[in-house]
C-alpha cells in the first residue's frame, strides 16, 4: 500500500510540475518534501491545516468574484434606471 501510496504521489508531482508554471511547481515538491520528512502524526495536522488555507483562499477569491458580479450587475441596472428616468426628462424639455 505504501508503494502504491508513493506511486500516486509521484504521479500527482509529474502531473502539476507538467502543467504548473516553474515557480509553482518547485513549491509543490518543497511542500510535498516537507510534508514527506514529518511523522504520522504530524503529517496528519500538516495535510489538515494546509487543505484548510488552501479553502480558505479559494473562499477568498470566490467571495471577490462574486462581489465583482454583483457590483457589475448593479452598475447594469444604476445604468438602465439612469437611462429611463433621467435621460427620457431631457428629452421632453
């Protein structure tokens, strides 16, 4: 199983250092290196509050998409009402 495991594992390397610009995937073989030297229990704690940060930064850039959506959205319609109301008035004078 542990060879399997390290298989995997070097798939998973091959594959990001593949399609990951060089940056990136040296400091996923230093992470995965780092992670790699510590104990079991350790090891579990890592992985734990890596996965957490990593979700936490993906909520982050979420949350900002989302806010760029509605703010667009919103200077849409700001822009349809400004149109109807304000711009059909000069008209008319």
């Amino acid at each position: 199983m542990e060879e399997r495991f390290r298989q995997l594992e070097q798939e998973v390397a091959t594959a990001i250092s593949d399609s990951a610009p060089p940056k990136v995937a040296k400091g996923w073989q230093r992470l995965t290196i780092w992670v790699n030297g510590l104990t079991g229990t350790t090891k579990i704690a890592a992985v734990i509050m890596i996965g957490l940060a990593a979700f936490a930064v993906l909520n982050f850039l979420l949350k900002t998409v989302m806010a760029i959506l509605s703010l667009a959205v919103m200077g849409v319609i700001a822009y349809i009402l400004w149109q109807v109301f304000f711009a059909s008035n000069k008209e008319n004078t």
